[in-house]
C-alpha cells in the first residue's frame, strides 16, 4: 500500500456566502464561521484507502450503449459536483489555500475537510465539527426553531432550508437551488434517452429527466422498477438521506453508472420468490409484518463503471437497495443491486488481511467470497421485509416517525434480517456452502464496517449489533492472541431477539427507544478501538477509492 507524506496545514478560513442568483435571498452556510480556537482533530491520511480501477467488459455493448454510458458518466460527474454543496458548500474556496496534492487528494475523498472514516473529526485546522445538518440548513439553526416554522415542504426530500433577507427560515427546492444544473442533467439523459435501444431505459431516462426539473421522482421510480432487460443501468438523482444527521428529511445527490452482468443476475432471480414466505416467518406479531414484499422485486448483479456525489464520499458501497419511495416499494417491491466488481476488491485487499489478523486461526477457513457476496446481497433484499408504516397509526412513515435514527435503524434491520434470510433458505437448500461460512464472514465484516466509524448510519448499525451479540455471547475474545471466535447456537439467539427489537422499535414508530439503543450500544469501546488499531499497523487498508472515467474504460 502506498504511503504519502502529510503536511498539517493551519488554515484559518473565512468561508464567503454561497448564494446562487435564483434564490433571492440571504443564506447563512454551514461552513461560514471559523474559529481560531478550532484546531485539526486528526492528520489527513489519505493511505488508508487502496485504489481500485473500475473497469468492466465493455465489448459485448454496442456503439450506442458505449455512448450512452459516456453521456450517463457526465450526468454523474454533475452530481459529484451538487453533492460537494449538500455536504459542504463551495468546494473551490475550501480547496484554494490546499498545496499539497495528498490533503487535496483526501479533501476530494472525503468532499469537505472531515474525516468520513473518523466520525467525521475535522482534519483541517480553523473548520469546526461538521454540522449535523451538513449544508442543508442555516448553521445556526435550532431544531425548536425548525420545527415550529411554518414553511411549506419543510420536512421534504428536496428543499434547503434557509434564512430570508429578515431571518427567518425558509425553504427553497432543489429545481430552484440547482436550477443550471439540474437542466443540464436534464439534457444529457433526454439524450441518453434518445440513444437507448430497450425500451424501458429509454422510458425510465425520459421521466427521470422530466424528475429533475419537478423534484417529482416517483413516476420515474416506478418506471425504474419495470425495466427488466437493460444492460446499463444508471442510479441518479436526490436518494438517500445519511448526509443529513440532524433529521434525516434531506436526500443528497449521486450518480452510479452500472453494467448489468446477466449471467450472474440470472443466478440471483429465483430468490425474491421467497419473500412472501420470509415476510411470513419473521420473529414478531401478525401487526408488525402484514405488508408483503412487492411482486416485481428484482435482484441483479453489476459492475460499477462511475460512482458520484454521494456514492464516492469516503467508504464505498457495495450494494445498493431502491427506490426508497415507500408507496413505490409497495406497489412494485425493490431492486438489490449487487456491485459485483467493488464486493470483490473489498474482500480481497481488506476483509481476508482483516481475518488473518482478528479471527481465530481454526475457524479462518470459513471465510469465502460466495459468503460475502450472499451476506451483502442478502442485506439488500432485507430491505423490503418488516413494516414501513406505524403500526398504531398506517398514515406515518417509519422513516419519519424515527427522524435522524430512522437510518441507522433501517441499516441495522437490514443486516441482522439479512442474516436471518440465510439461515432460513440454508434450512430450505437453497444455498451453496457451509452455514458457517455465512455466520463466521458476518461477523467477521462487522470489523471491516466498524473501522468506518460509528458517526454514519451504517457504523452506528454495525456497533449496536456488534455489542448487541457480544452480550449474548455470540462470540468471545481470546484475551492472550487477542483473536475472536463465534459460538453458533448464541449468534443464533442473538440474531432472533435483535430482530425482534429492532421490527418492534419501527412498527411503534418508538423515537425514544431507538435513541436509548443508539446511546448504548451505538459507540466503539476501547478493547474493540484497540483492535482495529491493530489493523491499522498492519497496513490493512479501511476502504478503497475508486480510479474512474472514460478514459479507464476505454472510451
């Protein structure tokens, strides 16, 4: 793994106002106060990440399909450059006082100047701890401010909240904010759309570039979920929502260009068929698990040529599970998509060095690829199961029920629900393998997810379960080779009764709970800090960064 030299920088920043001229009015950024007092948390270290070139067999598409993911490539690169404002403001005047071309390179990682791996530690000196909020709201905003403010579209997916010329809060669309931009993504996937030989990527592309312009995505969403024979396939557009860990309302910009592998997809089908039954057998009352699954759940395997915006910000994802409209996922179900290509350089670079240094020696032999690959896929497709709607009270979303922990919560869900598929269609014959590859893989990724830490939902996921089965005894420590071993039946238990807790917090909608598990369970402890440490000094790499474009592909 390469190493670079790290310079401290002592920059003091002064951080200008960022207004667009389509918004005709004050707005006071996140970023707009610095502090002398304010000091660097930690040094910029852009060496914990292993560069992976995304490539992928380009000569079976045609010259069409060629230049569509070209033009679909630039939309994304426009959504990296959205993103960099949702999660910090203007780039440009953050990046002028930079000269060394390492921080420069791990300020890009990371789009801003906090470490995404170090629960966002700030690695700049004079910035300040990131705002909850990151750039979606007025940085002096108070959450009894917000949430007696009597604005429209407030809580939506696609509104900044700002200050007018008076102070007060206001909300502006994301149409309006980005209006230049989003009218040329607009464009390029109408062109897109015109080039597109399968007609439900060219329907799909059509109403998405229609979306950009209304903030009006579902119809486009729904058209996503029926299209079935497409080889390229695009995510684009305001999707999830971790960037914003003051409410979890606002949803930020990403832009993912994937080549569908068909013959592993064609493997991967034959699983949603299960989800019915799955949803039947949950350990919870009727009242918890009474909406199936949608029919036309699909379930295929990818390769990442592009990643923007919100998809290459710090830790890369390996999976991804849409649309996250609930109406959409009740009509037409999801789609898992599975990044064949990613998944494959994580296991080899991070998670094998990672069971060398903390697993126990005998049980190392259950660590496999197959595993890996069904445990992440099998993470995606737990998203559809459980409740999406109060129990008490259907007109409520679980999402907005649970606010800033609905995604740690729905992230956890999806996990231990994951494994729980697993075990279920192991018992069924359905899948390859030992049932201990399955369990001794999981938990061993536990560590690999931990060291992005527990500041984003997917850490504060990974940490309630990892302290969650350390109390059940599903797994102990060898305190003199500092090596861990997992106990079968007890991780058993333990995955039932977290499932359990954790479809009964979202069914009541239970704020309050679900904030009580986060403050005890959701945080590192020292013995486990130490030996992620461990990892540390044996250069074993925490993410990858991808190396990305036209000019990789070839194109």
């Amino acid at each position: 793994m390469k190493s670079y030299p790290i310079n401290i920088l002592c920059l003091f920043l002064l951080f200008a106002s960022c207004n667009s001229p389509q918004q005709g009015a004050e707005e006071q950024e996140t970023n707009s106060e610095t502090s002398e007092e304010t000091v660097a948390a930690i040094a910029p270290n852009p060496g914990k990440y292993e560069t992976v070139r995304l490539t992928s067999d380009l000569s079976t598409l045609t010259e069409a399909q060629k230049e569509i993911v070209k033009i679909l490539i630039e939309a994304g690169e426009i959504m990296d450059e959205i993103f960099w404002y949702e999660a910090y403001g203007e780039k440009d005047i953050l990046l002028k006082d930079v000269q060394d071309e390492a921080i420069k390179q791990f300020v890009a990682i990371n789009k801003g100047p906090w470490d995404r791996l170090e629960n966002n530690a700030p690695f700049l000196q004079g910035v300040g701890e990131k705002p909850k909020g990151a750039n979606f709201y007025p940085r002096d905003m108070t959450k009894e401010e917000f949430e007696v403010a009597d604005i429209p579209d407030k809580e939506s997916l696609y509104t900044f909240i700002r200050r007018d010329a008076d102070g007060q809060l206001m909300s502006i669309p994301y149409h309006e904010q980005f209006a230049r931009e989003v009218s040329q993504v607009s464009n390029l996937l109408k062109k897109a759309a015109e080039l597109a030989e399968e007609p439900g990527l060219k329907k799909y592309l059509s109403l998405r570039a229609e979306a950009f312009l209304t903030d009006d995505y579902r119809a486009s969403d729904m058209a996503w979920m029926d299209m079935k024979d497409n080889v390229i396939e695009v995510v684009i557009g305001p999707i999830e929502t971790y960037e914003d860990q003051l409410y979890g309302y606002k949803a930020a910009h990403e832009g993912y260009v994937l080549v569908k592998d068909m013959q592993w997809s064609k493997r991967l089908a034959k699983y949603t068929e299960f989800l019915p039954d799955l949803q039947a057998g949950l350990p919870v009352p009727d009242a918890y698990k009474k909406k199936l699954p949608g029919g036309q759940a699909e379930l295929n395997a990818y390769d990442v040529v592009y990643a923007g915006g919100d998809g290459n910000a710090g830790s890369k994802t390996i999976a991804i599970n849409l649309p996250n409209d609930e109406q959409v996922q009740i009509e037409k179900g999801s789609r898992r998509l599975q990044l064949k290509n990613a998944m494959r350089a994580k296991f080899d670079k991070i998670l094998l060095p990672i069971a060398d240094q903390l697993l126990n020696e005998e049980q190392r032999r259950y660590i496999t690829f197959n595993a890996f690959f069904s445990n992440t896929m099998f993470h995606e497709v737990a998203h559809g199961l459980g409740i999406k709607n109060l129990v008490a009270d259907e007109s409520q979303t679980v999402r907005r029920a649970l606010k800033e922990h609905a995604s740690a919560l729905e992230e956890g869900k999806a996990d231990i629900l994951g494994l729980y598929m697993i075990k279920q269609l192991y018992g069924r014959g359905e899948l390859e393998g030992n049932l201990e590859d399955y369990y001794v893989t999981f938990m061993t990724s536990i560590f690999r997810s931990v060291r992005f830490g527990a500041s984003s939902s997917h850490g504060k996921a990974n940490m309630i379960r990892f302290n969650f089965f350390k109390d059940f005894g599903a797994f102990t420590r060898n305190e003199s080779t500092g090596r861990y071993t997992v106990h079968f039946p007890k991780l058993e238990a333990a995955m039932t009764a977290l499932s359990t807790k954790i479809l009964t917090l979202q069914g009541d909608g239970n704020y309050d709970g679900v904030a009580k598990l986060v403050a005890e369970k959701g945080k590192i402890e020292a013995q486990l800090q130490a030996d992620l440490d461990r990892l540390a000094a044996a250069d074993i790499p925490v993410d990858i960064v991808y190396e990305q474009g036209t000019d990789v592909l070839g194109l």
